[in-house]
C-alpha cells in the first residue's frame, strides 16, 4: 500500500487542507481522503489525471494532485 500526504493551498479563502492519498495496488487508483472521510477517486490516463469517482473535484486539483503523486514516485526510483 501507497500513502502520502498532500498539503493542499490553491483554493481562495480557505485554509490549506492535509489531504491523504492512498493506493492500495501499483496498478490502482487513488483514494483521496480528508481525515478519516473518503473525498474522491483519481487514476492515471494517457493524458493526465481524471477523477472516477466522489464528491466533485476541480480539474486544477486532482492535476496538481496527479503532478505531486508523480514527483513523489520519480524521487523513490531515480
């Protein structure tokens, strides 16, 4: 199982948000959770990061999520 924390501050007039993603398989998507409730499900496609499922998510969101879940696995294998 995957997990890291991802702490979130793009969205105005908000504080900034300790978000959890977990991955249970290499070949999974993504949970995204809030504490202990379950926001939303994002994958990995050919172009980018979409969200499957949960609660609605903006594109900029679950890309910058995408992006730092990328960063974080280039920096375990290279």
């Amino acid at each position: 199982m995957v997990k890291m924390d991802y702490l979130c501050d793009i969205f105005d007039n908000q504080l900034p948000l300790l978000y959890t993603l977990m991955q249970g398989d290499v070949s999974e998507m993504f949970y995204v959770c809030v504490g202990d409730k379950w926001v939303g499900t994002i994958n990995k496609v050919t172009n980018g990061w979409e969200q499957i499922n949960g609660s609605k998510m903006p594109a900029e969101f679950v890309d910058r999520i995408g992006n730092f879940i990328e960063c974080q696995f280039s920096k375990t294998t290279g």
